[in-house]
C-alpha cells in the first residue's frame, strides 16, 4: 500500500470539493472495506477524506418512509424499532451480513459501495477487468463457485457481496447523492450496474459524488409479508451463495404484490420483473412459486463451479416463501 494523505472535515461540500478535485482521492467512513482494499492493490488512492463528522448518521421515520443517513451503523439501522417492527427484511439481511464487529463500524452508505470479494480481484498476481480494464478474466475458466449465473459479461462474472442492497432492492429503497454537480435521487434499480464491458465500474455514482441517505417508502405492514434468507457455506461472517429478500402483499389467499430479489446469483442484486408477475393475482403455492423460480433463473449462465447455483436459488426461493403459508421446509 503507498503512503497517501488523510484529511477531515464536517462539511459536505467541502468533502465532495476534496475528492472531485483529485482523480485518485476517495471518501472513507468505516473504512472496514476500503482500508483492505488498498492493502490488497485493489485500489489505490493518494488522499482519503474522511467523511465520519458529517451530519448524516440520522434515521428519522415519517408517515410513509423511513430516511436513513448514510453514515448510519449497519448495527444502529438493524436494531432501529422502526425497521424491526416495519421493514423486518432490513433487519435480517443487515445482521446476515459480516460480524457484530463490523457492523458496529460500517456504514450504510459504505456497505451498498463494498467492492465483489472475486479473489482475483483482490490478488495482484491474477488478471482482472475490474481493477485493471483490459487485462482479461481470471475467474471465468479458474475457480468460479462463488460468481454469478445472471448479468455476467465476458469480461466479469463477479457477485455484488451486500446483503443490505439486496433488500433495499426488493424494498424499492431510493439513494440519495450530493456531488459536484449539486444533489440527485437514484433508484436501487438504477444504482449498481451490470458489467458489460466496463467492469471496472460498479455503480452510477460520479467521481466526488458522495451517498448522503437512503429512503424506503414503509409497507402497509397488516398485509405484507417479509423474509431475508441467506444461504453460505458457514453460519457467521460469509458472504452469500445465494440470498432472497421477500416482500410479498397478500389479499386473502392470493398474492396482490410480489417483490424479489436475490443475492449471490447476479452481478448487481437481482429483480425479475417477469418472475413476480407468475405470482401477481395468484395464490401462494409451491408450484406458482416453482414456476417464479424457473422463470428466474431461464436466462442463467453459469461457469463449470457455479452451475448448481440455479437450483439452489430456485429452493431458497421455495423456501423463503413457503414459509408464509406455513408450508416450509
Ligand atoms: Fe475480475 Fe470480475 Fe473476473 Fe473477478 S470476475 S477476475 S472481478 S473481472
């Protein structure tokens, strides 16, 4: 890691003039991710801001949302009551995610900007589009367990690891940015992105563009029902093979709403707008939800390692839901 310089400030205009100033200067909050990236040569920047006495760890409730400050604990907005009692698919996915340890430190607005764990990524030894553009894919004929099996490119098939962004996804969460260019409001939808042929870049956020809050418009909380399931090798501190986030509305036996997303399958969280419309109008039944999942999964690509990624996301999916009707497993 080369040395680089450290300043602070409480103002985020002055923050955001910092680091737009500079190509190679980055914000930093926890730190609990970019500190190893910087270590391991995924990144390297010659100033960090540190962002940490700005005014943006607030998390305030009003009729119809909730408002998150991006500078919120993971450990903070998991135990908030509001999100316990309302948005109980946020709850889950933030204490699925890391270790107690870290989510007492890492930041919200941090944890949607956590860069793929691709080993490759994160090894200067291997080739890699996402830290140096052009240099090839390591992990498209290596070890590919952990990648994706939807939005893959050819030139990177790495998972997006945050269990948050897969249930902000499924909850239509908005992201609130300030930058060079004043404030803007960007759909979850719109805010990672899929590799293509630019890899190297994750998300819509320009450079000195700084994540203020997130916003979650909060369910009518009588007739929805909500689940985050994570499925990993080990019960602790691991990222996902595959994870669901559930939000489904129900009228009577039949599903009014359904919103989905999945971790560890995609190469951003993933929706299937397609796979909730099977059961829109419906009722809840293992085979509708067999039907949802087939439809998931149809346009799948999966490596030679990651193949069995396609049922098991299909069975997380039987199981995340039926577990509404009571018919779980
Ligand atoms: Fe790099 Fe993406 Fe390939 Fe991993 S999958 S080696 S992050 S280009």
């Amino acid at each position: 890691m080369r040395d680089f310089a450290y300043a602070r400030t409480d103002r985020a205009a002055e923050a955001v003039q910092l680091v737009a100033r500079r190509a190679d200067a980055a914000f930093i909050a926890g730190g609990t991710d970019l500190l190893n990236l910087m270590k391991d040569g995924a990144e390297d920047h010659d100033l960090v801001v540190d962002i940490n006495r700005l005014p943006l760890k607030d998390i305030e409730v009003s009729r119809d949302k909730l408002h998150i400050g991006a500078l919120a604990r993971m450990a903070d907005v998991a135990m908030h009551p509001v999100v316990r009692r309302q948005l109980p698919v946020l709850s889950q996915a933030l204490l699925a995610g890391a270790s107690p340890q870290v989510r007492n430190v890492a930041s919200i607005g941090g944890n949607l900007l956590q860069r793929t764990r691709c080993g490759y990524f994160r090894n200067e030894e291997f080739a890699c589009n996402k830290r140096r553009p052009g240099s090839g894919c390591s992990a498209l004929e290596g070890r590919n367990r952990w990648h994706a099996i939807l939005g893959v490119s050819d030139h990177c098939i790495a998972v997006h690891p945050s269990d948050l962004a897969v249930a902000l996804r499924a909850l239509d969460a908005t992201v609130h940015t300030f930058g060079p260019d004043g404030a803007r409001t960007i759909a979850m939808a719109d805010f990672h992105r899929v590799p293509g042929d630019t890899p190297h870049i994750d998300n819509s956020l320009r450079h000195g563009e700084l994540v203020t809050a997130v916003e979650i418009p909060l369910p009518d909380s009588r007739n929805t029902r909500q689940r985050y399931l994570k499925v990993r090798d080990r019960a602790t501190f691991e990222f996902a093979v595959v994870s669901v986030a559930a939000v489904l509305r129900t009228r009577g036996r039949s599903v009014e709403d359904a919103r989905l997303a999945f971790g560890g399958v995609g190469t951003r969280p993933w929706r299937s707008a397609e796979a909730e419309s099977v059961l829109r109008g419906k009722p809840l039944t293992e085979r509708n939800i067999a039907a949802a999942g087939r439809i998931l999964v149809k346009e799948a690509q999966p490596r030679p390692d990651n193949a069995f990624k396609a049922e098991l996301v299909q069975r997380a999916l039987q199981d995340t839901l039926g577990r509404f009707t009571g018919g779980s497993r």
